[in-house]
C-alpha cells in the first residue's frame, strides 16, 4: 500500500487531524468556464446527509484568477453538492487586496468555511 501524496503540508495535516475519515482527493468535479470545459479535484469529499460536501483546502490564493475559477465550480455542484473551503487564517489577505480578505471574499461569495482546527459538522 503506498502512502497518500498531498500537495501541500496544509492538506496533509487537515487530512491527519481534522478529516482522517474523508476521502482525501478521490473524485473529480466537471465544471465551465465560459467556453472552456475544465475538472477540478476537491481535497477531500464525504456525503453527510444526503448531500455531497466537497472540501477545499486554501491556505491562500495566488492569483484573483485562481480564486475567481471557484465561483465556476460553486455554480456548476448540483443541487446535493456544496464546497466549503478551510482556510489557515481569516487575517490572509487576498491577492493584489491590502484590506480583503480570505475569508471576507468567501463570506461575499456564499461560500461556508471553517479555519485550520475547526470541526466541520456539515
């Protein structure tokens, strides 16, 4: 059995301390942008209650582009999907942003999320 490859230290302890039960990385989600067809891969996904909880781990985002490509994802779930991001702080700043943050940009969007040592109770 080969170990589990993560992509980043943040994933891999989210895995090991706050998610050991979920999936780490195991579907894929089709999405659009405008006229282009693209997949994305949830870090880690799980059905509670009937619905599908795709969870993304964000410790920052790079570009404004990177974070706009998940409004596409968010409009594309289905009606029994929901993603919900885990960040590493609500104090990180949002690319080219000196007072948006992370978190302000998710709570704009409609997005759930929790912070790094938070319990997600779906």
């Amino acid at each position: 059995m080969s170990e589990t490859k993560y992509r980043s230290e943040f994933e891999k302890r989210l895995h090991l301390n706050t998610f050991p039960d979920w999936d780490y990385e195991s579907c894929k989600i089709t999405y659009t942008e405008p006229a282009t067809l693209r997949e994305y891969t949830p870090d880690f996904t799980r059905v509670i209650d009937g619905i599908t909880v795709h969870i993304e781990a964000k410790g920052r985002f790079r570009t404004l582009d990177e974070a706009r490509k998940y409004l596409y994802i968010r409009d594309g779930l289905s009606d029994n999907e929901k993603l919900v991001f885990v960040i590493g702080s609500k104090k990180t700043k949002m690319p080219r942003c000196k007072k948006l943050t992370i978190a302000s940009w998710l709570e704009k969007n409609g997005f759930e999320y929790i912070v790094e040592g938070e319990k997600y109770n779906g």
